[in-house]
C-alpha cells in the first residue's frame, strides 16, 4: 500500500466520515484495504520488514560464538561446519548488530573564545630543487574557537622551523591564545606524554616568551587534537588535490592565497560560521613587541677552502676567517656568518643538498691571497 493511498483513506474517514463503501469506491480499490488502511496506526514503510535469512537457523549458535570471542572469520567457519550456505557479508551485517561496541567514544569539547590553538605537522610528499629531491612539509594552526586557520609548507621539521612557524601562526591570528595543544613532536616533547610529559627547554622558553601554556597530548590520542588533525586531511584535500607545484615559492604563494580565499572564509561545518566572522568575536592577548628569536644558530669552523659547512651546503666567508670558530644564523632566506658578533657573511638560504654558495667579493679576496709563481721558480722548475 502506497503512503498517499494510506493517508487518503484515512482523511475521507476521519474528516469526511465517509463509510468505508463509499471510500473504496471513490478510490477504486478493495474494501479490505480500506479495512487494512485504517486498522493501521503508522504509515505503511515506516517499520522496517523482516525478512528471512539463510542465517536464520544459525542465530543461536552465532550468539554462543559471540561470547566465546571468536573472530567473524572463525565464526563463518564453525556454522559452515553445520552446514550454513551463506556468505561471510551476511555474517558480517548480523555480527555488527549483536557484538557490543569496543570503539571509544569522544565528546565534544566546546572552546571559549581565546582559550586554544592546535598546532601539527602534515606530509606533503617530494619537491625536486635543482639536482636535490627534498620532502615537502605543511605546518597548521588552528584557532579552536573561531577554526581560523594558518598553513606554511617547509621543506624541514626542525626545531627552528616549528618554533618559527608557531610565530608566524601567532602573528597571523594577531594574538596569544591561553593554551597550546601539541603532539609528541621531538621539538616539543622531550619524553613521556600528556600530564607526564617533559617539554624541550627550548620550547618552554618559546612559549614563556609568548606567555602560552603548553599542552600535549596523550600518547596515540590524536583526538585530542582534531581540529588540527582536520585542518591537515583538508590541506591534502582541497588545498593540494590536483594542483602541480614545481617550486617552493609555488607552496607559499598557495599557502596566502588558499587560506585567505578559501579556507577562512568557508562556512564552517562544526560552527555554521566563517571562521573569519567567529574570530572578530574572539580576544586573544596582544602579542609582545620583540618576536621570539627563532633563527637556526650553529657553530662551524672554517675550512682552509674559506667555506662553512651548513644543511648540507658550502657557503663562503672573508680568507681571513680561516681556522676560526664562526656563528651561522639562518632563517627561511638568508644565512648569515657572525664572528664575535660582526656579520663577516651574508648568503640567500640554499634548499639544494652538497651546492657551493660563493661570494664574488670572497672568491677575489681569497686569489688575492694566494701565492704567486716568481719567473726564476718557474725557470728552476723547467731545468
């Protein structure tokens, strides 16, 4: 019987109070299903049919199987043995009604404005730079009230680069939250995790700089931090998906323009907002007016070759350097070479692996300084 014959039926019934004589007639059906129709007190469909299955027989036994704690495989395997001619999904269906749920269960965890932000890193698979394959990373932060995102792509996970992209998050939101919610990331996390954790020093003091009370998650408890979690699945996602980047300036330009023109401004699916509307409504503390310090610093000694060894590269420095215990400091663009605090070196950051980076002013001063050949050596060596 058809939902709008049902609901016909009974309206000339109970409005009209028309006999059931006359309804049939007007609606050219039978008088049971008159009958039928106003005997029932849901509409036809509404209750789900059962229907009879070759596991019927078996329900017992499956049930003894149950407890036993026998996998759906076993399970197949034992009632096969008596004879059930069915498959392994029809099992299965029945298996997923009857076993008791062992997943967890999660709640929703509301953030008050300016209380959190989650910070996590993602991989983004493989950039060619010159002659060097180098992997590629995606750095996010999210603001857990307003679900304001902020992306980087970094082409390392070191220290420096996480402490310098939780900077650039921070400066992006235009504010501190209260808390920072982090994985056991090496950067982060010394050892242990959650309450028993114990943070890298260097991280405590990024965070002391900022006033941010750290926190990290439990130990394979990812949940604890989904909104970043997601925030990663959506960069892989909608960012990345079908899009062909040959260059590292080509992630950062994306990075801008995706977060400020898609991401940001989308109608969020938790909070039925734009996260750039939510975050108007958010205070966050004003950040400090010195940012952290979170330049790369290495010593390095100079070679006889005037060059200091730094990620894997080559970069040149005055000839009278030589021998002597320098400071590199680098950032994402430049490397600069101190010696007792006096910049003696500049050079553009290079991404490639094992590349010479030489100054002009450098490779001059050094054949200045080579020994020059006299004729009478060169008239001697010839005899």
């Amino acid at each position: 019987m058809q939902v709008g014959l049902w609901a016909e039926i009974r309206r000339l019934h109970e409005v009209e109070k028309l006999s059931s004589r006359t309804i049939a007639g007007r609606l050219r059906c039978s008088r049971h299903t008159v009958h039928r129709a106003l005997t029932m007190e849901t509409p036809p469909g509404s209750e789900p049919v059962e229907r009879s299955s070759c596991l019927d027989p078996y329900r017992g036994p499956i049930a003894k199987l149950v407890e036993s704690g026998l996998s759906g495989v076993r399970i197949l395997e034992e009632i096969r043995a008596q004879g059930y001619p069915g498959s392994i999904t029809i099992l299965r269906d029945h298996l997923r009604s009857v076993r008791p749920y062992r997943g967890r269960v999660y709640q929703e965890v509301e953030h008050l404005p300016g209380d959190a932000c989650q910070v996590d890193w993602g991989d983004c698979g493989h950039l060619q730079i010159g002659q060097t394959r180098r992997r590629v990373y995606v750095f996010v932060s999210v603001l857990c009230y307003s679900r304001l995102l902020y992306i980087e792509f970094t082409l390392s996970q070191t220290r420096a680069h996480f402490y310098r992209c939780i900077r650039h998050a921070l400066e992006y939101f235009g504010g501190v939250p209260r808390r920072i919610v982090v994985d056991n990331l090496k950067a982060a996390v010394l050892a242990g995790s959650g309450h028993d954790c114990r943070f890298h020093p260097e991280f405590l003091a990024l965070c002391g700089h900022y006033g941010l009370l750290p926190v990290a998650c439990e130990r394979r408890d990812p949940e604890s931090k989904g909104m970043v979690e997601n925030g990663v699945r959506y960069v892989k996602r909608n960012a990345l998906a079908g899009r062909v980047l040959e260059s590292l300036a080509d992630y950062q330009r994306l990075a801008v323009e995706w977060r400020d023109a898609v991401a940001n401004v989308r109608l969020h699916s938790a909070t039925r907002e734009r996260p750039v509307d939510r975050r108007a409504r958010e205070t966050l503390r004003p950040l400090p007016e010195i940012p952290a310090d979170t330049d790369e610093t290495v010593y390095a000694l100079v070679t006889s070759h005037v060059r200091v060894f730094f990620d894997s590269n080559r970069y040149s420095v005055p000839p009278s350097a030589v021998g002597k215990q320098v400071l590199i400091r680098a950032d994402d663009h430049l490397v600069r070479i101190l010696d007792n605090g006096q910049e003696i070196a500049r050079h553009q950051r290079c991404y490639e692996r094992g590349r010479p980076v030489t100054s002009e002013a450098h490779r001059e001063a050094a054949l200045a300084l080579r020994r020059r050949v006299t004729p009478p050596v060169m008239e001697a060596r010839v005899d």
